[in-house]
C-alpha cells in the first residue's frame, strides 16, 4: 500500500472480499480460466513451474529430500492446480496447507489432494497454522482491488514464514500505475514493492509470452516452438515473478 493511501475500513474490505467471491464464482471458475488444454494456460504453468523450480534451487531446496521436508502454503490457491505439481516435484502433500476463498474451489483442490490441509476462507483473517518455509502467493494480488486488504495479505505472508523461508510471487505487472477494471487491477513493480516494505525481491520481469503471439505458433508449430519463443524474452508481457527471501 503506498504510504500515503488511507487504510480502508472493514466495511470497504468485505465489499472487495464479496465482490471477489461473485467474480470467481459467476465468471472465473465456468469459464475454467486455466484450463491447460488452452494454449496461453499452458505456457503460463510451465513457465510458473520453472520460475519455482530457479526459486527453490536458489534457496537449497535443491534435492526431493529437502523438498520433502519443507512446510508449504500456497495462498490463493484455486482448485490446488501449484501444490499438485509442488507435491509432484517431491513435497510431502501432508505439509502442505492450501487456502481459497471459494469454497467450490477447494472442494475440487481436496479431491486432488486428499492429504493436504486445505482451508476455505478469507486468508487475511483465517487460522492456517505455521509457521511455514514456502509460501506461495501467485496470481491472487491482481484479483483484489482494495490496496489495504492486499497489504494485510502481504503482511500475513510474511509473519508466517520461518526465518530463512521465502515468499514466491507471481502477478501480472505494469511498468506504470494503471487503471483497474471491474474485477481486476494490474500492479505496478513499486506497489509490490511497496507491499513487500522494502524487503529486496529476486525479480523475473516479462516472463510470459503475449497470447497473440503463442496463439499464432502452437497451433502451426507446436508448443515445444511457442516455449523456445518465450525463452527468447522478445514477445514477452509483463508476467512476472518475485521471491524474497525472510
Ligand atoms: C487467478 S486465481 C489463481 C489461483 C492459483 N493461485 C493459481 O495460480 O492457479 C486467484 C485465486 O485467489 C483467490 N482469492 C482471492 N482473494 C482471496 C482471499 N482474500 N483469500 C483467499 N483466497 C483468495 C480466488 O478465489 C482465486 O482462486
């Protein structure tokens, strides 16, 4: 939150916290967003699971061994599509703790991944337990448009990672403040940063290929080209990712 907006009052929070609620429910989840049989869905997970996979190599989670036992929550965490592949990657799913404000979402997250703590709710004011040694926070900033309860979010991130644990962030950014729409509001990289209270951030700017570009080669070329496109950075938008390490 920048320095100089006034926080907002509970009432204003619950406004944004149902307005998010109806926006998942009535258009999100039928629409089946991130369904990675689309193109553009599919280079993003990839694209997300490697950034993860820099990020925990980066901080010595480098073997299934230490994966395995490592503490995760994963914020935000949709019908549990990052801790299926996390758990994958070596995790052990019964320390790992999912939380969604929609409750159908979890429901299906639940049925994947039975072992998983899995909580439905506001996570600025839910129990989740903790401490934890990776939290998780992807694609869920962009979805709030009230900057005080994106604050508490951020704040609650950090006070429940371990010394030595780390914060790995995924949203669609913007070089310059922009307007938001209805349901949705791009961030700017001094927002985040703002949010993170001068916490230094390992940044990865522009990592996403632009969807007019990867609708063009999947279907002629295959993914496998759309993918070496993205590597190449030159038709890529401002997906970005972050960690911080506490
Ligand atoms: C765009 S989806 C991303 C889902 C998942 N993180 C992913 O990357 O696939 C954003 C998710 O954040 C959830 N969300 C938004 N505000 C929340 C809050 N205050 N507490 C818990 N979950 C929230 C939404 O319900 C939605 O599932």
């Amino acid at each position: 939150m920048s320095e100089t907006s006034p926080p907002s009052s509970d009432a204003a929070i619950e406004e944004d916290l149902d307005r998010i609620r109806r926006f998942y429910r009535d258009k999100f989840l039928p629409e089946n967003a991130w369904s990675t049989l689309l193109p553009r869905p599919y280079l993003y997970l990839r694209q997300r699971q490697r950034r993860l996979r820099d990020t925990l190599i980066e901080c010595g989670i480098d073997t299934p061994e230490r994966l395995r036992s490592v503490d995760v929550l994963d914020v935000g965490a949709g019908t549990g599509t990052n801790l299926t592949w996390l758990v994958e990657l070596g995790a052990d799913p019964s320390r790992c703790t999912g939380i969604d404000i929609m409750p159908e979402s979890v429901a299906v997250a639940r049925e994947r991944l039975p072992l998983v703590h899995w909580y439905s709710g506001d996570f600025s004011s839910t129990d989740v337990g903790g401490p934890f040694d990776v939290v998780m926070l992807l694609a869920v900033l962009t979805s709030i448009l009230d900057p005080s309860l994106k604050q508490r979010i951020v704040d609650r991130c950090f006070s429940l990672l371990r010394p030595g644990g780390v914060l790995f962030f995924y949203d669609y950014m913007s070089k310059k403040e922009v307007r938001g729409s209805e349901n949705y509001k791009r961030l700017s990289y001094a927002e985040v940063d703002g949010y993170f209270r001068g916490r230094t951030a390992r940044w990865w700017r522009r990592d996403y290929l632009r969807a007019s570009v990867a609708n063009r080669i999947v279907p002629r070329f295959g993914v496998t080209a759309a993918e070496l496109v993205q590597a190449l950075g030159w038709f890529n938008i401002e997906g970005s990712f972050a960690y911080v390490r506490v």
